[in-house]
C-alpha cells in the first residue's frame, strides 16, 4: 500500500508559525500572562495574613515575570525566543515611525546620531581635573 500513501511537505521557511509549533505558543502566553502577577500584589498587601507571609508572596509575585523569562526560554528555546523579541522590537519601529518619525531613532539599535535625526556633537575635552 505505498502507493496510497501520501506524503505531506511543508516548507518551514514560508511558514514559521508552523516551526515554532505549540511550544512558542505556550512561551507567548506564559511570557505575556506572568505580567498579571503585578496587579494582585495590592491584594496581598492589604489582605488580612501573617507580614511575613505578605512579603514572601509579594516578591514571588514581583519576581514572576522576570524569573518566567527563564522558564520561556528553556520551554521554547533561545531561537524562537530571540525570533518573538526580534518580531516584537520590528513591530514597534514599524509603528513609532510611522506615527512619530522623530521616536523612531529610539527604537533602534546602536547610536541614535548615526541615523543621522539627531546632530552629532562632540564631547567637550576634560582634563581628567573635577571642576568646583
């Protein structure tokens, strides 16, 4: 029954959803739903527990989205990782520079007076004396 098999290709390179698959999907939800820790520390705070307890579960809660960046990372892996920044910083250029060309030197990498919006000046020369 060769004959009736049919083989499926797909091109990763034309569909890079398709690649990433549902490991960069669960990333994105843990990486963008772990900022919804910040909002319950008020609740902590003000709730009727141990001080101690309290603080304990408000640096847990404000320590989630950094310490999940590494959980991401590890669960999607360092290239889709980098491919969701690197999409993400592309579509705010896109969008900041459309709205205000005069921002869009801020979004992008390196020095801003190269870009050539910004006039490069000089540093004035410093004798290595602090001034009174």
């Amino acid at each position: 029954m060769q004959g009736n098999s049919v083989k499926v290709s797909r091109k990763t390179d034309d569909n890079a959803a398709l690649r990433l698959g549902w490991r960069f999907a669960v990333g994105v939800i843990l990486l963008f739903g772990s900022y919804l820790a910040w909002p319950i520390i008020p609740f902590v705070i003000t709730a009727d527990i141990d001080p101690s307890t309290k603080s304990v579960l408000a640096a847990v809660l404000g320590a989630t989205p950094f310490t999940s960046k590494f959980i991401v990372i590890a669960l999607m892996g360092r290239p889709a990782y980098e491919f969701l920044k690197r999409t993400v910083w592309q579509t705010l250029r896109a969008k900041f520079s459309r709205a205000n060309p005069a921002l869009a030197p801020c979004l992008t990498s390196g020095n801003p007076a190269s870009h050539g919006s910004v006039p490069h000046r000089p540093l004035p020369e410093h004798d290595g004396r602090r001034d009174a």
